[in-house]
C-alpha cells in the first residue's frame, strides 16, 4: 500500500492531505524522515510510525472502544452547548468515522461505546436486542421498598401508555439505586424513577451488554478486547 493511502485509511486527512504531510517531512518510518509519498508500506510490518511529531500504533480493522464519559459533554457530532464526546477521542478515529452506541445525556457519566463498524452500532442500539444496561442512580429522597417494587412490576412513563419494567432495581444505599433496564426510550432512567416517586440526582452508567468499566479513568478511553467483542455475540 502505499504511504499517503496507508496514512489516509490511518484518519490523517483527506489523500491530498496525506501527501502533503509527507511533502512536508512530517512523516517518520523506524526513525526516519520519509518524503516519498508513494513508498510502499506493510502496514502489518510497521514498527515505528511518528506523524507530526506524535507517535502512532496503526490500527487495522473496524474500531471498538470504550469510553468512561465525564459529565458536561454532549453526545454528538455538533453539539449545542457544551463540548463533545468525540473531542476525548483522537482525532484519528473521528476521521475514521466513529459513531457513539447510543447516547448518554450531558449530565450523566459512564460507560459508553464507539465503533467504526455500523452494523455493530445498529446490533447494539436495535430495540429488538434488549441488550441490558446497568446505572447507578443517586436519588433525592431515601429510597423505599414501595419504590423499588413499583420499578421492578413496571411503571407508566408520562405521556406513555405501555409499561416499563426494570431488569432489576436494587437500593446499594438509601440513595444510590442500581437499576437495569433493556430497552432505550428517552431519558428512561429518571423518568422511571420519577413515576416511582423519587428523582435522579445524579445517573452514571456501569455497564452495557455484559461491558464493564472496571478501572478506566474518567475521561479515558480504551479499545475493546477480542474476548469482549466475543462475548457480545454480535454480528461484526
């Protein structure tokens, strides 16, 4: 492949782009400046990759990361008021195409997904899936057994007529409620607490579809590992 159209599918820029970096003298193989755009590379055999004085580990294939979202960020390509998401990505992967697996409000923290792969988005946001996802609310009032069971029979969401029932509902205190849900409807979390008779405060997602956090920093990213991705038995 060569160099330019190697640096391009990498989310450097556009081709022009690409072979202006290398024009440029921009581009470093194995410690060495490189200024022959149409040098043919082995992706797979790149040892040491430096663009623009940052080094860079080709990725090859679609990507799948995870991604612990602070609150203030919005969960968009153009967002309104605040920053976006994809900005605590590199800027390599947004190039790339990445879209975010469904959405977290501004306010709320987590676990969220990215992929380059659209029919892994599309499995993973398809309503038909009830792919199960686990937050942990922080609530206002103390949290009562009368609460929790209503959340766990279902409950009536405004201007809804179809129940909504909880995977699980569990006090971890008298206002931490950690609660499991499978479908995806607007805002569902506090709106289901709110017909419970409580209110979020505070909503951080922990896991999605068996994914985890574990102990990825906040604001940090990762990639998926291959066992993850197996074990979502999706279609990639």
């Amino acid at each position: 492949m060569e160099l330019y159209r190697f640096l391009h599918q990498q989310g450097f820029g556009s081709r022009k782009e690409c072979r202006q970096l290398v024009e440029y003298g921009l581009v470093e193989l194995s410690g060495s400046v490189c200024d022959d755009w149409r040098l043919d590379v082995d992706p797979a055999a790149l040892a040491c990759l430096v663009v623009d004085g940052e080094p860079w580990t080709p990725q090859a294939g679609p990507l799948y990361l995870l991604l612990n979202k602070p609150a203030g960020y919005e969960t968009s390509h153009k967002p309104m008021h605040n920053p976006t998401v994809y900005g605590l990505l590199p800027w390599q992967f947004v190039n790339r195409g990445v879209s975010a697996v469904g959405r977290l409000d501004v306010d709320t923290t987590g676990l969220l997904l990215f992929s380059s792969d659209g029919q892994f988005v599309h499995a993973l946001t398809s309503p038909r899936r009830h792919v199960p996802k686990c937050y942990l609310a922080t609530v206002k009032h103390p949290l009562t057994d009368a609460q929790l069971d209503a959340l766990r029979a279902g409950v009536y969401l405004k201007d809804d007529d179809e129940r909504v029932v909880a995977d699980e509902a569990v006090a971890d205190d008298a206002h931490t409620l950690r609660l499991t849900i499978s479908q995806g409807k607007y805002h569902q979390v506090k709106r289901m607490v709110a017909a419970a008779g409580n209110r979020v405060t505070a909503l951080h997602r922990v896991s999605l579809g068996g994914l985890a956090l574990g102990g990825l920093p906040e604001g940090q990213w990762r990639h998926l590992a291959a066992d993850e991705l197996a074990a979502l038995g999706l279609p990639r």
